[in-house]
C-alpha cells in the first residue's frame, strides 16, 4: 500500500514518544509511522502494545547518533516528515554523565539534521512538503524567580502563580544542567540548519510532563511506586520548587497541531498554566494514591523525606503558551486534578508493567529481541 506521507518518530518507545506515535497511528491510518529508537534503558515496546500490528506502524532499532544508518532509512522509506524526540531526557543522569547528553542529544540531533538535508537535497522537490520538527524543552530557559512565594491567583493559571515572569519564545536561553545544555545546543543546530541550508524546521519547548508510561526514575511515577510500596519520598531541598505541569497526551495533540499547521522556522512553546511546587504535589500523590488503596487519606505523609537538594536546582519554570493557543487554537484540555487521578489509577491498573520496569526485564527482553537487527 502507499502510503500518503512516511513519518520517523524518533524515541517513540520512550514516555512521550509512545503517546505520539500511538495518536499518529491511530488518526492517520494513510500515514506510515517509522518509529526510530535505541530502545536505552528508557525505551519500552510495552509501551505500544495495542498499536504494534497496526498496517501503518514499523518499529525500527536504532541509534539516531549512526548517520549512515539514519540516511539509509530515509531514502529506502522515502521518509517526508521527521518528529524529533529521542532524547536522554534526566536531569539526574545528566549530572552524573554529561557525555552520553551530548553525544545523543547533541551529536544523534546533528545526525538527524545532516541526513534529512542530504536526502531532501537530493530529491527533484527538495524540501517542498518537508518537515522537521524537534522536541525540546523549557529547561533551556533556565530558572524563574519565585516573586510571590506563597502563590497568587492569576487569570490565566487555573492554580497558583509563583512569579511575575513566564518562559515565552523570546526568553534568552540560559541552560544550568548538562540536560538542558545539551537540549539548548540541539535546538540552536535545529534553527541553524534553517538559516543555512533552509531545512524546514519547526521547533517546540515544553513543560514538564506527566501521565501513564512515564519511567518511574521520574518525580510523578517514582512517588507513585513509592507510596505504594510505602518506601521514603526523596524531596529535593525544602521541595519549593515550582514547574508547571502538563498532561502528557495534551503534549502530544500540541505537536499533532503542529506538525499540521505550525509555520516552517517558528517557535512554540507549550504548557499547561499549571503551576505546582513539589511539595504540594507529593501531597495530592499520597492523599491520591491512599484513596485509591483503601488506605485513610494521607496517612502515608510521614514517607515524605527531605534529602540533599539536586545540584544547580532550578527554582521555578512556568511557560506562557499563549501564542499557541492565539495562532492555532491548541489549549490543555485536562485540569491538573483530573489528570492526576487519571494517572494514579493508571499505575495502580498497570502494577505488571511497572514491576517490568523496575526489575529491568524489559531491557532483556526487547534486547534479546531485537539483537543483530
Ligand atoms: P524518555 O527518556 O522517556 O524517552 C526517550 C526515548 O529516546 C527512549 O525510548 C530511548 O530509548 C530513546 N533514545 C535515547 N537515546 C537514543 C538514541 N541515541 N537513538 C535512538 N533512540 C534513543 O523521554 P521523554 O520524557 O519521553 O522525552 C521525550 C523528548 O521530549 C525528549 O527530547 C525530551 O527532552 C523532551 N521533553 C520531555 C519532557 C518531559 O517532561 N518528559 C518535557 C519537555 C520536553
Ligand atoms: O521541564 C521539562 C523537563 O521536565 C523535561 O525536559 C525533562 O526531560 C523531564 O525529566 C523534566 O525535568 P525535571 O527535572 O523537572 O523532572 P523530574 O521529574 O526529574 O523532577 C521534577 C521536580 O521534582 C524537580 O524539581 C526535582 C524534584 N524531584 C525529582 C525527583 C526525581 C525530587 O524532589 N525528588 C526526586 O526524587
């Protein structure tokens, strides 16, 4: 069958990837979806069990950081559209390894730009109907004051505001952790590849995510399997931390829009409005999770346990998506409590898939698997 575009989702096995590649799969059934990954600790095919014998899905192992490989795959799947999110993506890792942040985030990026431009160049249309699109974060910005510590209402936040100032597109990058230093160099090729060479590109940065499949090394997923477990809570510093925090399949109808309608060489930033410091959150977890349990609601608060804070903490992210929201009409379509109990749920409904992944099994599994391919 031909197919009426061939997209390469990379990192599709990873958390927001998986939610990606499933909604394409599922919305544009004339679509062929080529979901590109290593499958690192972070990939899970478990992710995308209901979609995996779909006619327009392909799995492909790979490593985004193999030019050669990544080049061959596009002109042997004619590929016209490319939606960047393979990623290491914890800030944790990234202090304790800065060299695999930049070889993947870094490195794997350039790779993914050199080889659309040679394989697009080469066509009698060039880059007409092209698209490369990469994922990226509000980290890059660096850290907002928290002016109003105890929080305001605001008008535009359904919650809490810390602050009298937002991420917006025009925010200078001022990256503090190897992550998001890799992620702020990722984007800057991203853009240079459309004033040089005129790739179309569009770039999104997000806020913090949350929701089902997310890898429990995690704030959300992790407190959840914590609390379950009733093992401690490791709260960062005094847990003043403030991000704002967006359901995860909202993120991926964002880049849905996006990818259909967003203007070649734009920036656009996307969050929720939804402001949390995290020790507010941990407490709507516990009180969450023992509701849900059978256990009396918050009786499990003596687990929160105050640690070392992470080094270079960033105090306070809070994106002002609102250009997304005026130019092409997308806006959260999830309240932060809604999304919250969905999710506990989700992982309390889902206690195999997260022992799979504690234990590691998975890795030998899907290694094992796709060994030699
Ligand atoms: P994740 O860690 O859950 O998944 C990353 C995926 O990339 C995994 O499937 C992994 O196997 C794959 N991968 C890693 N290195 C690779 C390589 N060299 N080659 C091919 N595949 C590789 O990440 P996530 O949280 O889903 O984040 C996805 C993207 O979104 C990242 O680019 C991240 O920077 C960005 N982002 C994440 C958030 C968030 O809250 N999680 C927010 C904003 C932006
Ligand atoms: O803002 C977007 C970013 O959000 C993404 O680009 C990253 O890929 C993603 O990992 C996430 O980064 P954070 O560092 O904000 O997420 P994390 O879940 O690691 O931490 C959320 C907050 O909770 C942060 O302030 C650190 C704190 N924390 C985290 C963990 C894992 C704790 O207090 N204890 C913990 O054990």
């Amino acid at each position: 069958m031909k197919f009426k575009r061939n997209i390469i989702i990379t990192g599709g096995a990873g958390f927001i990837g998986s939610h990606v590649v499933r909604l394409f799969v599922n919305k544009y059934p004339d679509y062929h979806i080529f979901n590109l990954d290593k499958l690192t600790y972070a990939g899970n095919l478990a992710n995308l069990k209901d979609i995996e014998h779909k006619p327009n899905y392909t799995f492909i192992k790979a490593d985004i950081c193999d030019f050669d490989k990544v080049l061959e795959i596009m002109r042997q799947y004619q590929v016209d559209g490319m939606i960047h999110l393979a990623a290491e993506s914890h800030v944790d890792r990234s202090i304790k390894d800065p060299f695999t942040f930049a070889r993947t985030n870094v490195m794997g990026t350039l790779s993914l730009l050199q080889a659309a431009k040679l394989y697009w160049e080469s066509l009698p249309e060039k880059y007409d109907g092209k698209l490369f699109y990469h994922i990226s974060t509000d980290e890059v910005y660096g850290a907002l004051e928290l002016t109003h510590p105890e929080g305001i209402k605001s008008e535009i936040s359904a919650h809490e505001v810390y602050g009298d100032d937002f991420f917006r597109e025009s925010t200078k990058y001022t990256p503090h952790s190897p992550y998001s230093a890799s992620k702020a160099s990722s984007d800057h090729f991203v853009r240079a590849f459309h004033d040089t060479y005129g790739l179309p590109v569009i770039v999104t940065n997000c806020s913090n995510n949350y929701g089902p499949y997310q890898f429990p090394e995690k704030l959300i997923p992790l407190f959840i399997n914590n609390i379950c477990q009733r093992k401690p809570l490791p709260v960062y510093g005094k847990g003043e931390n403030v991000r704002d925090w967006l359901y995860v399949e909202d993120h991926a109808r964002a880049i849905d829009l996006i990818f259909h309608q967003g203007k070649i060489a734009e920036t656009y930033n996307i969050g929720g409005f939804n402001e949390w410091k995290n020790i507010d959150i941990v407490k709507v977890l516990i009180r969450t999770v023992d509701r849900l349990l059978g256990r009396k609601e918050g009786e499990d608060m003596d687990l929160i346990t105050f640690v070392t804070d992470r080094a270079g903490h960033d105090l306070r992210y809070a994106i002002d998506s609102s250009k997304l929201h005026r130019e092409l009409g997308w806006k959260p379509s999830l309240q932060f409590e809604e999304g919250i109990e969905k999710t506990v749920r989700w992982y309390l409904d889902n206690q195999e898939w997260l022992n799979h992944v504690t234990s590691g099994d998975y890795l030998k599994y899907y290694q094992e698997m796709y060994q030699g391919r």
